[in-house]
C-alpha cells in the first residue's frame, strides 16, 4: 500500500467515488458517508452524522478538527476503544501530541491531511502503536472527510479496526483501489 513513514504508519488514498463494497469491513461506514453526501456537495456536512449513525463501531471512532490558518488536526472526540488501544485520550488533543515523537506525526500525518484538504480522498492509515508503547498492536484506519460547507475539509471521521499480528491491508481490504500516500520524510522498509 505504502512505504513506511518517520510513524512507522503507511498511508494510502481512494477516490471519493470508490464503491463502499472496496473498503471490506468499512463498506457500511462509506456506504452512510456516500448517502449523507447531498446533492451538489463534495463532502458530506458534519452535522449530517448522528451518534446512532456509529453502532456497532462505538468506541473505535474518532472525529478530527481541521483548521487551516495555521493548519491544526485536533481531535473532538477518540473512542473508548481507540483509548485502550493507543493508552491515551486525544479528545481535544493535537494529532500525535502523546506520541513517544510528536514531531515525527507532524512530519507525516499532517502532510496527509494537508493533502486531503487540498484535494480531499478517503484514506486509509495503518501501523502498529509503537510510538506509544503498544507495538503488539496494529490498526487499520480508514479517513472520511467531511465539511461544514460541503466542499472545504473541516473534520476527519476516522474509524478503526485491529488487524491480527501479520495480517497486511491487502488481505483486509482485497478489492480496495488505494495509491499510496508518500510524505518528503517516507522511507523503505518496515
């Protein structure tokens, strides 16, 4: 999909049409994204979403705030779930402000949603949570951007799942048309 960032995190986008049955255990999610999107809008509105609209993936949801003079991801709201998988609370936390390098998430997924605020994408993050003391952890992402006026980015719904130890976001998300994501700082190897 990607080749590893300064997070140890790869990245990855989809066009903002790709089927909902491409994102595997996420078609459901971009399904309802797809369906709130009106007519005439880029993206769906934020206000568009209702706390009911996440059941069955309370706790594993996170909504991100994009702000854009300067540029800021700060999260409203991170999971009970995602809690207990990162060991931290980023409600109303900069992206990456616990990590174990702060300036490393700086350098690679503010570049990602720089990029999708210019040009908005679904996306698709994944990794394992070393920078936060978690490397038996890994999580499969996935980005939906959304809008206060239906074309400008102001809030990311992030979802995630846990993907079993060696498992690749190719046999999570077989049938998934994702270009991998690159950041100046992207590196081989894993």
């Amino acid at each position: 999909m990607t080749q590893e960032s300064a997070t140890n995190w790869h990245y990855g986008t989809c066009p903002l049409d790709t089927a909902p049955a491409a994102f595997g255990p996420f078609a459901d999610l971009v399904g309802m994204w797809h369906g709130k999107c009106a007519p005439g809008h880029r993206l769906p509105l934020r206000g568009a979403f209702d706390f009911a609209d996440f059941r069955g993936w309370w706790g594993r949801v996170a909504i991100a705030r994009i702000t854009h003079d300067p540029f800021d991801v700060r999260f409203v709201l991170w999971g009970t779930k995602l809690t207990d998988w990162w060991g931290v609370d980023y409600t109303n936390r900069q992206l990456g402000s616990a990590a174990a390098n702060p300036d490393a998430w700086r350098s690679t997924e503010f570049q990602y949603f720089e990029a999708m605020a210019r040009q908005p994408f679904i996306g698709i993050a994944s990794g394992n949570l070393a920078q936060h003391d978690r490397s038996y952890i890994s999580v499969l992402g996935l980005d939906l951007p959304l809008s206060q006026d239906g074309h400008e980015l102001s809030h990311a719904l992030t979802v995630h799942v846990e993907m079993k130890q060696g498992e690749t976001v190719k046999e999570v998300l077989p049938d998934c048309p994702i270009t991998r994501f690159a950041t100046p700082q992207t590196h081989r190897g894993r």
